[in-house]
C-alpha cells in the first residue's frame, strides 16, 4: 500500500520555480534551433561549418591517405555515439561525428535539445 502511495506522490508531486524556469528555458532553446533549423534549410544560413586547427588539419590529412585507420577513427567515433559502424568515411564524415561525440559527452542536454528541436522541424515539415 505504501508504494502505492509513493507512486501517487511522484506522480502529483510539483517542482520548484527553478523547474519551471529551466523548462521554459529548454523550451525557448529547441524552439531557436528549430528556427535555426529551418534557416539552413532554406539558405538563409550556411549548411557548413569551418574550423581552423592545424594539428586537427594535419590528421585528418593523414587519415586521407590511410583508409584503415580512417574506418578505425570513424568506427570509434561511431561506436561513441552508440551508432553502427559504417564501412567507408572522408573527412566530413570525421569532423561531423567527432562534433557530436564532442557535444554528447560535455553538453548531453544540448544534445538532447538538439535532438528534439530535429524532430519537431521534421513533425512541421511532413
């Protein structure tokens, strides 16, 4: 009877104003990204991102001429997100992934955001 209780409680149970404000907060971000989402998509902001990183230019360049050790980064990386690995990578493919594993493991709240500010583009773009 006492889980019962406990259950009920959880469920009625009201979070304080942070709650609230972070919520709001979170909502206000995804619904930015969707716009944002929907800027790229229309051109109206770049599809791409540039970074300048030597040494980062440097291995990358290396895993161009290597192929094996460029699946081996890619399925790490893959195998980071809890993905399937893939059989054939380039360099986009490399910086894309190693971003997300970047923005996983220090911001999985944005990631999460992220997450569902694609679904809702995709929920308003059937």
């Amino acid at each position: 009877m006492s889980d019962d209780l406990e259950e009920l409680r959880k469920k009625t149970e009201r979070g304080d104003r942070n709650d609230e404000i972070r919520t709001e907060a979170d909502s206000a971000f995804v619904d930015e990204l969707v716009d944002a989402i929907e800027a790229v998509d229309s051109g109206e902001r770049p599809k791409t991102v540039a970074v300048r990183d030597q040494p980062v230019a440097a291995l990358l360049a290396t895993l161009d001429d290597d192929d094996d050790e460029m699946a081996a980064v890619g399925n790490a990386l893959e195998e980071a997100l809890g993905r399937e690995h893939s059989e054939k990578f380039d360099r986009s493919e490399i910086v894309r992934l190693a971003v997300r594993v970047g923005l996983e493991t220090a911001t999985p709240e944005k990631t999460e955001q992220l997450s569902d500010a694609v679904g809702r583009h995709a929920q308003q773009n059937i």
